[in-house]
C-alpha cells in the first residue's frame, strides 16, 4: 500500500464524511468538519490534510488556523481534530503521516505551535506534551442571588462584532492559551449552537452567551459590567461555564459563596512546538507554580464536557 498525503480539493467533502463516519462510528465528528468548513472563517482546505490509497480516501486530519494567548502575547496556532483513519488501517502510520505534513505546513505558514484534545498515549509519539488544561467554573444555583432586573434577548448581529471582539480579548488575554474569535458573525452564530444576546429593558447590552444544543444551559458569558453580567447568570443560573479564573468574569463577577474554579493540567490537552522554544518559558512558569495551567475554549464545535 503506497499512501498518498495531501492537501483537501473541492469534491473530497463527502469522502472525508465517510472516513471520520468510519474512524468515529458516529456523525458528530464529519458535522464539526463540515461546520468549520462552512462557516467558520479561519477554515483553509490548505490544512485539511487527506490520505489517499489510490482513489480510496483513507486518512484525514484538519488543522484549524487561530490566534491564541501565550504569556501576554497573540500567536498563530493551528488547532488539531478531528484525526481520522479508516479502522481496517489503523496502525499503520497514516495518522502519523498527516499529523507530520500539517506540522510541515504549520512551519512553512509562520504557525507557532499546533494544539489538541487527544490521547495521551499516542500524540507525545508525535511529539505533543501535554501542557493546559479544560477549564470550569462551577455554581451553587441554589445560592447564585435572584436577577435584580428583567432581561430581553435577540441574536447576534453584525452590529454587536467590535464589542463582542473587544470582550473575548478582555475575557482570555490573560489566560494562556486562551483562543481569540475574530470578527465574522460566523464565529459567534455558529449553527446548530445557541448564542444568544442579552439586553437591559432600557436597551443596554448585559452580555453574550453560548450554549451547546442539549442539556447544557450556558459554556461561555461575556460581558463587560459585572452587575449585569451577574444578572445575566442570575437568569440562566447554569450548572458552570468553561471559563478560566483568570479570565475576565471570574476576577470581577464570581464569588466564593456560590462558585468553584478550577484548572489544572490535563493528559489530553497537548501542544507541539512549530517554533522551537516558543512554549519554554510558559512552561517553566507552570512547573515552578508562578502561572495557572492555560485553557483554551475551542471553536465551537470542539466544546467539551
């Protein structure tokens, strides 16, 4: 078996559904390619990487580009998943291979380091370790205190991007690892997600929130005045969002009464150097205990549990 390694063209979409249908036995997976490709504005068929056995798609991995917070600074970093190979040839170093040609690719674009979700026994094969974390805050809705006002909401438009932008940086740029969304409505309306504005009913804007479809309530809120993004948890009361402590809400909104914040390092959260040396001195904090482990939330379709 010769394996050929390359870039996705138009026309392989729906071979590359079938793969990850394969690899995942479910249609999750092929729907968060197909939403990225789609929607998301960062998506470049030029990182999507396939895996040809002649004219049998076999293998496929996508790299997303994004921006991402390191120690005070913005890099360009290519977030990893999903990675698909055809079970019949698992093992094989197909999943290797695309891995290795993303990371070339990485380089030859400027990317710093490249970032996933994965299992901790097979990526440091690749040279990934793990080095952030998921984070949560977690709440006592019991003890979360009652709205001290009526609040409207409405989707998002594309007159509420420059202040939704200006939040997300507010919220994750002083988490590591924290990504950036950028300023297509496409990134915070993504379908098959809730995202929702909120607003005072003397037409103040209180906050942003997005939601998986499902039992979950709220992932994220932003904001930008702590009374009114109190009052927005106080309406939605969810179980906890995937923020870091020290982001934005969890330094001038959260209270110890009816809150928990956690982050620590996680197995499956690695990240592989594109740049030698780019993730040293963050990682030497971390093992000295001067920084909290990073977190990152994904685009949206990665959000995890």
């Amino acid at each position: 078996m010769t394996v050929k390694i390359q870039c996705e063209r138009l026309g392989d979409e729906d071979a590359i559904d079938r793969v990850i249908c394969a690899a995942f036995g479910s249609p999750s997976e092929p729907g968060i390619v197909r939403v990225l490709r789609d929607t998301y504005p960062t998506f470049d068929r030029h990182y999507s990487i396939n895996a040809w056995d002649g004219d049998e798609l076999v293998g496929h991995t996508l790299f997303t580009p994004c921006r991402v917070r390191l120690m005070g600074a913005t890099h360009a970093a290519l977030a990893v998943g999903p990675v698909a190979v055809l079970p019949k040839l698992q093992r094989q170093g197909i999943g290797g291979a695309m891995m290795h040609r993303g990371h070339e690719l990485g380089r030859a674009g400027g990317f710093d380091f490249a970032f996933l979700l994965g299992h901790p026994s097979y990526y440091p094969r690749l040279g990934y370790r793990s080095c952030f974390g998921v984070p949560k805050l977690t709440f006592d809705t019991d003890k979360l205190p009652q709205p001290t006002r009526k609040l409207q909401t409405r989707p998002v438009r594309p007159s509420d991007i420059p202040w939704l932008a200006e939040r997300c940086f507010a919220e994750w740029q002083d988490v590591d690892f924290g990504i950036l969304w950028g300023t297509s409505l496409s990134e915070w309306a993504l379908p098959g997600f809730s995202t929702v504005m909120w607003w005072t009913e003397d037409n103040r804007r209180a906050g942003y929130t997005a939601a998986r479809m499902g039992p979950h309530k709220c992932d994220l809120l932003l904001a930008e005045d702590p009374e009114l993004a109190l009052d927005v948890l106080a309406t939605i009361r969810p179980p906890a969002l995937q923020q870091h402590p020290s982001g934005w809400l969890a330094r001038n909104v959260v209270c110890d009464t009816w809150s928990q914040t956690k982050t620590e390092l996680h197995p499956a959260a690695m990240a592989y150097e594109l740049r030698p040396g780019v993730l040293d001195s963050y990682i030497k904090a971390i093992e000295a205990a001067q920084r909290p482990p990073g977190a990152c939330l994904f685009p949206l379709p990665f959000l995890v549990s």
